[in-house]
C-alpha cells in the first residue's frame, strides 16, 4: 500500500513511477505494443507494456489477464493529450491479485433485467459509479447545507408503532410475536419531537413504503432528508427547500461536471435552476391543467400525467402549495384562508420528474388535530405522545422531505429512479 497512486492523482505524478492496484477494464494488443485499461474506482487509465521494457514474464502475463481481473502494476506516468484522462502509465512490472472467470457483463448491451440481477457487478461500469459519485456529491451537500445553517441531525428509528403518511403502504414485521411493528414511512413525527427540543432539525435515512406501484418514481426502500423547524410557517420552508435545491445543483455542477459528462447528462436546464421557483397553489395549478386539456375536478390529488405537465411546463422547480385537505395527511394545518385546504407544499422538479419534496406546516393545536385522527380514523392511543407536542409548548412548525433518489434521478438525468440507490428494492425486487 505504501506510495499507492490513484488514477484520479496522476495529474499531479507525470514524469515519476507509481504503483497503481485496480482492475482490468479492457486490453488490446498491437504486435510488440500491448495496452492494459485499468481501473480503480476513481478513473480509467491505458497502461503501455512494449516487449523488451518490461520482464518477460509480465508481459505474458497480458494473455492471462481476463476481464476485471484484478492486478497491481507500476509503470511512469506520461502525459498523452489524446488519452482519455490526458495520461497514460509506461509500465515496467505487472502483477496479477486474481484472473477473472468469465465476466457476464461484456461490454454490450444487456437487458435492465439481466444488469439488475448482477447489481452487484453492474456498480462497477463508469455509468453506475458516475451515478454512485453524484449521489455521494448530493448527500454530503445536504449535510453540509443544514450544518451550515445550525440544524441538528437526529436520527429518527426504523421500528415504529404507527403509521405517519397513511396505512395502505406499512410495511409490518412481527416484533417478537407479541406486537406488530412498522417500517418507518417517515420520521417527520419523531422530528417534531426534536425540533421541541432543539429548534432546528433534520434526519436523513432509509424509509419504506409499501407502494404496490411499479413507476419510474417508486421505490420501496428509499433515502428520505427532512427537516423540522420551530416557529416556522409555510412561506418560511417553501424559501428552505427551494434554497436547499438550488445549493445541491450548484454543488454538483461545481464538482461533478465529469460524471454528468460521461451520463450524457446536458448541463443547461441544471445551470437554468435559480431562484425564485414559480409558486402556485393547487386551485392555480388546476386552471393551468385546464387551459391545457386535462380536466382535474377540484378536491381532487394530482396524478403522475398531471405532475409531468405541471413540471414540465416551468424550466425549473415548481411550487405547488396548498392542495385540499381530503389530498393529504392527518397532520397538516387547515389554512385559515380557506380552511378547505392545507399549509402544504409539494415541489415538483422539471423534465418531467415531478414530486421530489413534500412538506407542511403542521396542525399545532390539540383539539383540531384530534379531530383530524378521527376524520382519519388513526387509533389516538399509540399517538399520545405525539399529542404531548400540543399540550407541553406548543408552537407553529413546518417542515418537509426530500425524496434522494428522485433528486439523484433528476440530476443524473436517469429514466428510472432503480439507478439511483446502489441496491434497488421494488415491488418484484429484492436481490441481490
Ligand atoms: O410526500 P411524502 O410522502 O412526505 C412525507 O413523508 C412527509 N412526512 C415529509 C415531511 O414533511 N417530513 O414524501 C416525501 C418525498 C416525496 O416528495 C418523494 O420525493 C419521496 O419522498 N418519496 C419517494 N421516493 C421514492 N419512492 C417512493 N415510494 C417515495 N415516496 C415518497
Ligand atoms: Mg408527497
């Protein structure tokens, strides 16, 4: 391991001999002139072997080495502009770890199907890392975006006795054959707890849905970033999110541009996203659906083929607040305007993505959030703590999620959201 280069560092090593460890990509040969691809996870890089430079037996070592074998070499790195990363190594020894058996994924095309059963070898292409480097981009954004401006991250838990975004999508485990148990949805309700505590804070992890769906849009394990705030409203977390948006984007494209590039990824409609995002509440968006042929009768959700007209009518995100009440969850604040409706929002992101972020300003009083329960018929009694929130210091507070693989899928600009979580679960998925 010691004076170990990566391929992403040899810009800075040109002229010296290094000591790379990787796999093989891809080899080809040219009489005495061989060329190894490697890779390491960081880059590709062609390494020279010429006949006579090299000893004898590491150069018939090429003709053993098969796809994504994996090896260790040391060569001196040239600079070589019409080489992909503008280098290339003259190797001087080459050491195989271990010869590869026949690797199933050539580089041709292969069936979704046959990629996804070998989702464990397919993460290696230069797509799926791409993909992985992007996500990994956007999640230290988010962290770095709340630390900065002093929330608290606190973990909400997984095991959960109730429901929080409606009971036809819990998944139930039996907790040790006396009780039921649920994944959690969200940890919204936990959050709010906390931000009782600590004003400002947010959660990032796994959340489960149970959504016999199979669109582009539907996981059932999926990576959700929410925040809770204290004495917030609406109007204060549709400004958060909307700046949340715009700090991811601009981070990616300040670190990211190669792997967008090699996604194929056009640069323009992400440079296009700043603010302000267009707002519209939801009786706004229903005349904007109309005057474009498709009739929604007010009071009722907007589905996919209207979220995709929506979304794809702005060029960047679109605010769409204040659905009906019947829409949405127990927990969110009647707007005192027309209390028909709720301090919600939803931000459907262009391109046709449509929902990356819901989010409210919560029901804050005691009795009107009974009330709710039981419009909802959610049992009161496993919620009692939840009430406390109202009896103890009760206060305004919104908050929202971010759904990450539907930002990872928009940003990568991927067709399915499978992509964008390096072990997808789906409804009829759950291997490797
Ligand atoms: O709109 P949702 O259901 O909101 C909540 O769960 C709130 N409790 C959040 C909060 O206010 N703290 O989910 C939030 C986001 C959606 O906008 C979407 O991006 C993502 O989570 N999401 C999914 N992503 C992938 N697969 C699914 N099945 C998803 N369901 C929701
Ligand atoms: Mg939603």
């Amino acid at each position: 391991m010691t004076n170990l280069t990566y391929i992403e560092d040899l810009s800075a090593k040109a002229g010296q001999e290094v000591t790379l460890q990787g796999w093989l990509y891809n080899k080809r040969s040219s009489g005495k002139v061989r060329f190894l691809i490697l890779r390491d996870g960081t880059g590709l890089v062609q390494s020279v072997m010429v006949k006579g430079k090299i000893p004898e037996a590491d150069f018939a070592a090429f003709d053993r080495l098969t796809q994504e074998s994996s090896l260790w070499v040391t060569g001196l790195v040239r600079a070589e502009p019409r080489a992909p990363g503008g280098y290339e190594l003259d190797l001087t020894s080459v050491h195989p770890w271990h010869l590869a058996q026949d690797y199933p994924i050539a580089p041709k095309e292969h069936g979704v199907d046959f990629l996804l059963n070998h989702r464990h070898l397919w993460l290696r292409s230069p797509r799926q890392q791409a993909i992985l480097r992007v996500r990994d981009e956007i999640i230290r954004a988010c962290r770095d975006f709340f630390g900065e401006r002093r929330f608290i991250l606190v973990d909400t838990p997984i095991f959960t006795p109730t429901a929080c975004e409606g009971t036809t999508t819990l998944f139930e485990t039996d907790y040790f054959g006396d009780r039921k148990a649920y994944l959690t949805q969200s940890g919204q309700l936990y959050l709010e707890a906390a931000a009782m505590a600590l004003g400002k804070v947010y959660c990032f992890g796994p959340t489960f849905r149970a959504e016999k769906s199979k669109t582009r849009r539907h996981l059932t394990e999926f990576w959700m970033l929410e925040t809770e705030i204290a004495f917030a409203e609406l109007e204060d977390i549709m400004a958060l999110a909307e700046a949340l948006i715009c700090a991811i984007i601009q981070r990616v494209l300040a670190t990211r541009v190669k792997e967008l590039t090699a996604l194929e990824r056009p640069l323009g409609p992400l440079e296009a996203i700043q603010p302000p995002f267009p707002r519209l509440s939801y009786t706004a968006a229903l005349e904007r659906l109309a005057a474009g042929g498709h009739q929604v009768p007010w009071g009722e959700d907007l589905g996919a083929p209207e979220e995709s007209f929506l979304s794809e009518s702005f060029d960047r995100p679109v605010l769409i607040h204040r659905y009906p009440k019947n829409c949405k969850a127990f927990y969110m604040k009647p707007d005192p305007g027309d209390p028909r409706t709720v301090l919600c929002v939803d931000v459907l992101a262009p391109e046709g993505v449509g929902e990356i972020v819901g989010g409210s300003q919560r029901e804050d009083d005691l009795e009107a959030l009974l009330e709710r329960l039981e419009e909802h018929h959610l049992p009161r009694e496993p919620l009692e703590w939840y009430l406390d929130l109202r009896r103890y210091g009760s206060v305004p507070h919104s908050g929202f999620g971010l759904g990450l693989e539907r930002l990872v899928a928009w940003i990568c600009g991927l067709h399915h959201v499978r992509e964008a979580i390096p072990f997808p679960r789906l409804m009829d998925r759950l291997a490797p």
